[in-house]
C-alpha cells in the first residue's frame, strides 16, 4: 500500500509498514527505459525535486554505458547546485559492543565467542573524547550494541556527558547516534538530551530475506525496526537517518527501499531522512555470508550517483568501509558526508599503542585508516571544502525548518560561510603548517567566490569573522 498525506495523518496509520517487495520489483520489472525517458528523469531532478518509485527505477534500469556516465554527470552536476564543494566530517566513537541479536554480518553477533566485549567506562569515555578533539573533532557518531544496558537512559547520559567534556579549544557540538529502535518515550528520552541525528539502518528492505540474516535477537523483528523512525518523528525527533546494507540483496532493490523509506517519511511526516546512509559489506568476525549479492566498485559507485539524483536534499554519508582511492571516487557523485580518522576498536583512540585492526574487537573491517589530516590534506588537494559546521542543528533547522531553507536552495547562504569558519577553526588550532597553508588558499578561494555569487555586504561580514576565528574567537556562525 502506497500511503496517501491524508491517510498518514492518522496516528494509527502512520506507524504501520510500509514495504510491499511485490510493489518494488513490479516496478523495476515493468519500467523500460529509453535515453529521451532517462535523460528526463535526469533534468527533473537537476532542477531540485525528488523522483519518484519509477523515475528512480527509470535510472537504475539504464544500463547503457552511454547513460550510465550521463547518470553519474548529472549527480555531480546536482551535487555542485546543492551542496556546493563542502564535505561535512565527523567520527564514529563506539561505546558498547555488547549485543543480544545474532546478524550473519555483524562482528558484534550474540553467537561470536571470540569477539572481546567491552562497554566504555564515564572515565574511558572522557579520554576517547579528549582524544578525539586533540586532532580536531567537533562531530561524533555514538554507536552501540543492542543490549539491554544500552537504553534511552544509558545513550542520553552519554551525549551529555560528551557534550560536556572541553580540552583546550576542543568540543563537541554535535553528538549523533547509531543505535538500536527505541519506542517513543525513548527517543524523546534522547532528543531531550540535544543529540542530532538517530541513525538506524534496515539493513535489508526484504522482508523475508531480512529472516535469512537475523537470527535472533530483538532484530529480528522486520516491522518493528522498520517503523522505528516512525516512533522517533512521534517523538518529535526529525533529524534522523536511514541506510542499508549492500551485499545482503540486489542493490537495485535495496535503492528502491531507501526511496520508499523516503516517501513515506515525507508523506507522513512532511519531511524526508536528514541522511541517507549506503555502507558495504566489509570483512568480519565470523563473517557468515555468499557472494550473490556482492556490489562491484563500477555498481557501487552508479547506486549512489542514482540515490543523490533521487533524493536532492538529503545528505549522503560515505565511511571508511571503503578504500582511499574509491572513496576519492565516490564522493563526486553526491556524498555530502566523511568519517576521517576512523578506529573501530572500543577505546583505540586514547590508546596510542594498540594501531592494528583486530577483527575481534571490532563491528566489520574498515579499509581507509588515514587520519583526520590526511583526509583534510587530500579534500584540500582536491579544492573541497572541509567542514565541521553544526549551524543547522544548533539553531533548529532541522526536519521541515531544514526543508524550509534548504529546499529553495537558501541553505548556501548558511552552510558555504560556516564551511569556511569551521575550517579556520581546524587550520589555527590542530593543523600543521603545510595544512594550515593550503587550508587558507582554499578559504580565500571560496571567499572570492562567494563575492561573485552574493553581494559585497555578506561577504565582508564572513570576512569579518574569519579574522576574528584568527584572532583567536571560536564558535562563530551564521
């Protein structure tokens, strides 16, 4: 069932499942594309609108290669309209690894004997956050188990914990969580502690596939995660972030999911997903799955080109599951997020003795361990423009007061300058030399941009306030 704005405007309705895999595949059955067809589909959403099922199925239906490179044009093109060249940062900091479900692909799996369980003590907690803004962190995901320890309770202590913990001109401004579904007093439990972002993953958008994958555990409830967002919107918690695993199913299916999340989010709530989220299966502890539904680089690379041409204004978060190289790759189709940095392993930031991977002390293996500077070195490289901003959330413009600035393209007034002020921040207090050097010919760069782009009088005003960040302010936005 397709839900209607009026159906969902009856609480009983809004929360019920939305996913019939019948409907999906009947669409990406029935649409046969054409060039005309895909080069439509193409210029609709260049012009900043959502497409729909079919339009989205138009897409990924084009096999041509001739299409295909058009397909991936387009997302760049509509990622340079939207977001510009800024590429947002942030760092995953796990808490706990202890877990009551048992997923085939997951390190942190109930049935893993050999993965060493850890919860993160308050004083632990403390040291990995100082730790994390030595190098200049100002964003950080939360990311937990499920397990009964891990509550509303135990993660809205956490958040405000971390957002309480100052190292010389170090803080966290904004603290996101990846965590199991909770039911509505929950996540206003946690919205009331001032996270940003609840990400929860489906996984796999099959329903019966979804069995084959979790065997036990609260997880394995299909329906209950799969509304667990809507439970959140209840809550009055918009900000929120949905994904899906590659490799578990056809990646063509799973791109028709997230878009079928999407419209329902926005149909019954008047506003889409903050993020979209598109990791790969990665080497794990006890890794327990095929090869059928492997995704290549070349196929991994056209989904997200489709899913940025799909959903305009949703931000795309690419981590560190993938290699240096193609993540250099990817991140021009549409990816408007990066981890840099990244450890997995419970405590590894702290510890500066204990750098190798241990696949028993950690979710799933990550394939970029470059530190946050290396990563910045190489946006720098590559004239984008790295940014730790937090504005939007801080200032709420999250949920439908996002789309209210975002979707007439006003978000460029904010998110360019806050870009710009965030990185001088990380240029005066954590960059080395030939960083900081290259660091301020990028924010000239895009200062005499934005003079030609908007008038003299907000160009002056930004410049004003670079040279207070370099005086020595923190923590100026607009």
């Amino acid at each position: 069932m397709i839900f209607t704005p009026e159906k969902c405007r009856i609480p009983d309705q809004r929360m019920k499942p939305f996913i019939d895999p019948d409907e999906l595949w009947d669409i990406l059955n029935e649409t046969k594309p054409d060039k005309q067809a895909v080069r439509d589909v193409i210029a609709k959403s260049l012009e900043k609108n959502r497409l729909t099922l079919r339009e989205t199925a138009m897409l990924i239906n084009a096999n041509d290669p001739e299409l295909i490179e058009e397909i991936k044009e387009g997302a760049r093109e509509l990622k340079k309209r939207v977001y510009g060249n800024r590429i947002v940062l942030f760092a995953p900091l796990y808490i706990g690894n202890k877990c009551t479900n048992n997923c085939k692909y997951c390190g942190f799996r109930a049935s893993n004997k050999e993965a060493i369980r850890k919860t993160l003590t308050d004083q632990e907690i403390v040291r990995e956050v100082e730790a994390l803004e030595d190098n200049g962190q100002k964003r950080l995901i939360l990311v937990y188990g499920e397990h009964p320890e891990y509550n509303a309770e135990y993660i809205a202590d956490n958040v405000r914990l971390v957002y309480g913990i100052k190292k010389g001109p170090g803080e966290i401004r904004r603290v996101n969580i990846n965590a199991a579904p909770l039911d509505i007093d929950g996540f206003r439990i946690v919205k009331e502690a001032g996270i940003g972002t609840y990400q929860i993953f489906q996984e796999t958008y099959h329903p019966e596939i979804y069995k084959t994958y979790h065997l036990g555990g609260k997880k394995r409830d299909f329906n209950y995660r799969l509304t667990s967002l809507d439970r959140a919107q209840e809550a009055g918690l918009d900000d929120v972030g949905i994904g899906a695993l590659f490799g578990l199913y056809d990646w063509r299916y799973e791109v028709m999911g997230l878009i079928r999340h999407t419209n329902h989010l926005e149909a019954c709530y008047h506003v889409g997903p903050h993020t979209i989220s598109f990791p790969r299966i990665q080497n794990a502890s006890m890794l327990d799955l095929g090869k059928d539904y492997t995704v290549n680089d070349e196929d991994f690379a056209r989904l997200v080109a489709i899913l940025r041409l799909a959903v305009p204004y949703t931000g795309m978060i690419l981590t560190a599951r993938e290699n240096p190289k193609l993540r250099h790759e990817v991140i021009q189709f549409g990816v408007s997020q990066i981890d840099g940095g990244t450890k997995l392993e419970l405590g590894a930031y702290s510890d500066s003795l204990n750098q190798e991977q241990d696949l028993n002390r950690e979710q799933f293996q990550i394939n970029d361990d470059r530190s946050l500077n290396e990563v910045i070195d190489e946006l720098l490289e590559n004239d984008y423009l790295p940014s730790f901003c937090t504005a939007c959330y801080r200032r709420g413009r999250t949920g439908e007061h996002f789309m209210e600035f975002s979707v007439p393209g006003f978000i460029k007034r904010f998110c360019s300058p806050n870009a710009m002020l965030t990185l001088a921040e990380y240029l005066e207090d954590y960059a080395p030399a030939d960083t900081k050097a290259a660091g301020w010919k990028v924010i000239e760069k895009n200062l005499n941009d934005l003079r030609e782009q908007t008038d003299e009088k907000n160009a002056a005003e930004l410049k004003s306030r670079l040279d207070r960040v370099k005086a020595g302010e923190r923590d100026i936005y607009f």
